[in-house]
C-alpha cells in the first residue's frame, strides 16, 4: 500500500534508489514536514497516509539506528544520533552521549591553559 503511494501521488516528492527492491528518499521538504506532523495534513486522506508513513519513517530509523550502533563506518558515526531521534529513541541517545561526556569531562586540564579544551 505504501508502495502504491510512493509510485503514484508521492512521487514528485521523493527521489527513487537503484535498489532491489526499490527503495525512494524524501526530496522535497514538505513530505518530511507532513511525516513529522511539523504541519498538519489539510484533508482526512492526508492525515491518514501521513499516520501510515509516519510509523514507517520511524520502523526504517529504528532498522538504520540498530546498523548504526554495530557499525564503526563514517555514515554510522555521523549519523546514529539523527536516526535515533527520529526512531524516538531519545534515551538511548541520552545514554550515548552521557556516555561521551563522563569520559571527555574526566581528562586532565590542557597543557596549554586553553578555555576550550
């Protein structure tokens, strides 16, 4: 069903991946503002297919999120924090930058006397 959609009334707001099977990214920004209910959806059908495709927005972040965490890749490490939001998973990314902070607020002062170190 949201296939159908993607193909058919979607499609000038997405870009379509070369992937088997084929997969579409968000091109223009108001798809991703109605997905994130950023601005309301103007008729029923709308609000309906912006629930449908919300959930699926956040099940895909979810399945980027969880590569992103036993992955040590550049796309990984830059992008795990975004996914994780997006995915509503905000207490794991608490977790993971508490994490950083307790480990980088215990080193010793800079040699240098430097207010940004």
């Amino acid at each position: 069903m949201v296939e159908q959609w993607c193909l058919g009334r979607l499609r000038p707001f997405l870009t379509a991946v070369p992937t088997t099977p084929r997969r579409f990214e968000i091109y223009h920004a108001s798809l991703r503002e109605v997905l994130t209910a950023a601005t309301p959806a103007p008729t029923e059908e709308e609000q309906a297919w912006s629930g449908v495709l919300g959930l699926a927005v956040i099940a895909a972040n979810n399945r980027i999120a969880d590569y992103c965490l036993t992955s040590t890749d550049g796309y990984a490490l830059r992008h795990l924090p975004g996914h994780l939001l997006l995915a509503d998973r905000v207490g794991e990314l608490d977790a993971l930058l508490g994490r950083r902070w307790r480990t980088t607020t215990s080193r010793p002062a800079c040699p240098g006397n430097c207010t940004t170190c």
